[in-house]
C-alpha cells in the first residue's frame, strides 16, 4: 500500500536526465517518510496489554496522526480493535469520522468552540467542554448532543476548574455525558510528586460519578494502574516515542541525494561557512531542509547524522530551506538517498540533538515529504 502526499515533477526530457546524471546530480525528487502501520498496531496492543484489566485502550489521533496521516492509521487501529479516538478540534474530528466510520467515538480536546455546532453534529463528535462558557454554548446551539467534560486537575493549561465542575456537577446527571478527563504534567518523570497530587485531585473531584473517566495518556499508562480509570489514551507511544521506552519506532526518513561534489582541503559548505573541511572530503547535498520539517538546530553540531546502509555520515554546515549537505568521504558507494530516521536513529534521537521533543520531530515534518505506507 502506498501513498504520497506531496508528489515530484517528473522530467520528461530524458536527455536532459541523462546529462544531470553523468555530471553527478540525480534527478530531482522528494524525501519519503515511510509508515508501517503494522508497527503502529502492535505499539497499540503493547500499551493496552499495559492497560487494566476491563479498561478501553483509546488512541490519540490528533495533529493529523502526529503528522503520520490519520486516513490510514485510524482505520488500522479499527481493524485492531480501537473504537474510541482523540483529537485537537472539531476540523480534525471530521477527518477521523471519515477514516474511522460511523460506530467509533471521536472526542475533541479543545471542546466546542465558536462556530463549530455543524462540524459537531454532522460528524457526532463529542466535545470535551472545558470551561462554563462552553457548557452554555453546547446546551445552547446542541441540546440533547453528548459531551465531555475536561477537568483541570492541576496542570493550568486546559480544562474546567475544579470549582467550576463542583458547580456544574448537577448537568451529570441530567444529560448525556460520554466521559470526564483530565490530563497529566509530569509523566515523563515519574518520581515527580504531582503524578500522585493529580491523581488525588482527579479522584476526589469525580468521587461518586456514573461516568466513566480518563486520566492517562501514554505516560499515565506506564505510571501503573491506579492511573487507568476506565479509559487510556496513548499518543506518541502508537509511534515508538518516548516515554514508551519499549515501543518500536514506526517510521523511517529517507531523502534523495541531489548532487555530489569533491571539497578540497580549507573548503567551505554552507551559509556563512561554518564547515571547514580538514581534509579533502566528498559530500553530498540532499533534497530536504527545514521547509520539510528537518530542524536547523540539527546543523553543524557534529552530532547530527544520516546513514548511508549501515554507515552513519555526519551533517556538515548549515540546514537551509531546502537542502542538507552530508560528509560522505568515508562511503565507497553512495546510494541514491541517505536515511535520516529509522531504527538506529529515532524521533527522539534527533530530538536530543535539537533541544526539543521527538513529538515536536515527528509532527514537523511535512511540506515536500510523501508518505508511504505498508502493512495494516
């Protein structure tokens, strides 16, 4: 199964080709990120082994599959058996309803917001209402349409404050609410003492509740079972990122070769010639840069690699718009593209290089880059 979603010219003067060629410049072409879906299914079915027993095992789907393309993921993760999915806002919500079909349920994080009654309501979404406004503007534009709530249990970032929901607790009983969620601060450390405050917080603010309730995400999981509730929501761990240590990264980035060229001693390459060769080097310019997503924190740290086969090869100068230039002088035949993600070096791994996170990686990446697909 393959599909692109950015696709290359293609020349139609061979000629023309074949002069590119024997003056060591490929013909023009995009990188590919490459998706296995089978991958992504068994990450799922690891964190929800992780779950509680009778606890449902959801999947956040939301910043278009994490930027892996939810019109295939999502209907992989059904096959698997998920049937309940998070997203950001009702635009991505539609999304999901068409990948994932009519019996699913799609929850939205950012709740109902101003203008979004018909997206809601064409494509049973399920807002998760995060303040009193949104409260009146559901049961104002949708009565009788089911609903969420999201508490915040002490992150201050999203969520109805645990007053608010105090007041608003009559509206449990009384309409149609699917779920109350809260969201977790520190689950990448897990000694960190507002994992257990939150926890108590959640527990006492929905005591008594016939709803069912949502604490963790894919951190939350890892933290154990007093964390489940009764529905868990793994992200980036459907992707083999961290925290989930024990997942399988579920992507590889491949990026052709452009051009290659022979750099003496006291050569330069790059914007503002930061790279000196020391010695006589080759490299090789590919077509990806930070247009497509590839960091520019990434160049000319040294640590920054891609690998020929199984031969790493550092990035030398500056990432521009569209290229990377890569030291290749050690590689005795240079493969018509380098990878820059795959198992030996992850989203997290990159992540480390750049100052960031490996979600922030993974999301990124777009532009020129088509998406392949394989398995599920």
């Amino acid at each position: 199964m393959a599909n692109s979603r950015s696709r290359s010219a293609q020349s139609a003067d061979g000629h023309a080709e074949g002069l590119l060629a024997s003056a060591g410049v490929a013909a023009m072409s995009c990188p590919t990120l490459t998706i296995d879906l089978d991958l992504i299914v068994s990450n799922w079915r690891a964190l929800d082994a992780r779950s509680a027993c009778g606890v449902e095992t959801a999947a956040v789907v939301k910043a278009d599959g994490y930027g892996t393309g939810a019109e295939h993921i999502v209907p992989a993760l059904r096959r698997a058996g998920v049937r309940t999915f998070f997203v950001a806002v009702a635009a991505e919500g539609a999304a999901v309803r068409r990948a994932a079909g009519p019996d699913a349920e799609i929850h939205v994080f950012g709740g109902h917001m101003d203008g979004d009654a018909a997206e809601i309501a064409n494509h049973a979404l399920i807002p998760l209402l995060n303040s009193a406004r949104q409260v009146r503007r559901h049961r104002g534009t949708l009565p009788g349409h089911p609903f969420g709530i999201q508490i915040d249990s002490g992150m201050n970032r999203l969520g109805m404050s645990c007053e608010d929901f105090t007041a608003l607790r009559d509206i449990v009983d009384e309409e149609d609410i699917r779920l109350v969620v809260s969201h977790l601060a520190c689950t990448d450390d897990a000694g960190n003492p507002l994992n257990s405050q939150q926890l108590a917080t959640f527990h006492a603010i929905t005591a008594g509740l016939r709803v069912r309730r949502s604490l963790a995400a894919t951190g939350g999981i890892l933290l154990g079972r007093d964390y489940h509730f009764d529905v868990t929501r793994p992200g980036i761990g459907l992707f083999g990122g961290d925290p989930f240590t024990d997942g399988t990264p579920v992507v590889t980035l491949d990026a052709p070769v452009i051009q290659t060229r022979e750099i003496p001693t006291g050569g330069i390459v790059g914007y503002g010639a930061e790279w000196v060769a020391r010695r006589p080097s080759r490299i090789a310019t590919l077509a990806i840069g930070y247009a497509d997503g590839l960091s520019r924190a990434l160049g000319g740290r040294g640590a920054s690699e891609v690998w020929a086969g199984d031969t790493r090869c550092p990035i030398v100068g500056r990432i521009s718009m569209d290229l990377t230039t890569v030291d290749v002088t050690h590689v005795e035949t240079l493969p018509d593209s380098l990878q820059i993600l795959n198992r030996s070096q992850t989203i997290d791994d990159l992540a480390a290089v750049a100052g960031t996170i490996g979600y922030e990686i993974l999301t990124g990446l777009g532009g020129r880059i088509r998406l392949r697909y394989f398995g599920g």
